[in-house]
C-alpha cells in the first residue's frame, strides 16, 4: 500500500509562472523522493512601476512515502558499495 504525503511551498519566477512550478519541483527534489505531482493551489504577480516583477505559485507537492522493504533495500545497497571502496 503506498502512502502520499502533501506539503505546500511557496515559489517564485522572474521568467513565468511555469518556470515558477519547476522552481517548486527542482527544490523540493533536493530533498525529497518519489515526487508525484504538483497542485497550484494559487497565483500571484509583484507589480514594480506598472510592470510585473516576478511571478508567484502556492503549490500542494505530492509525494510517495517509502515503505519498509524500500528502506531496507536502499540502506544494503548503500552498506554494500561502502564496503566495495
């Protein structure tokens, strides 16, 4: 059975607001697998001398949790290729 777990995040994009989404995604795959999808949950613009500045999303990530099988394997195959160096 898989577990989804959501988090929300705030990103923003001098480019557009796709660019902004990716900013969002590229960041929280830093740190966190298994990334399923995103929300954007809401949009903003900062406005400077009647001209957009920047582009911003309120997104909802969704990502699978590990089970214990997978944590499992990940941490022998992490202790096998210590052992190999």
């Amino acid at each position: 059975m898989s577990v989804v777990k959501v988090i929300e995040l705030i990103a923003s994009s001098e480019i557009g607001f796709d660019d902004a989404v990716q900013q969002a995604v590229t960041e929280a795959s830093k740190t966190i697998r298994n990334v399923d999808s995103v929300w954007v949950k809401d949009m903003k613009v900062h406005v400077k001398d009647g001209k957009i500045k920047t582009y911003g999303v309120i997104c909802k990530v969704s990502f699978r949790l590990d089970d214990e099988k997978t944590k499992k394997k990940e941490k022998k195959e992490k202790k096998q290729k210590k052992e190999k160096e």
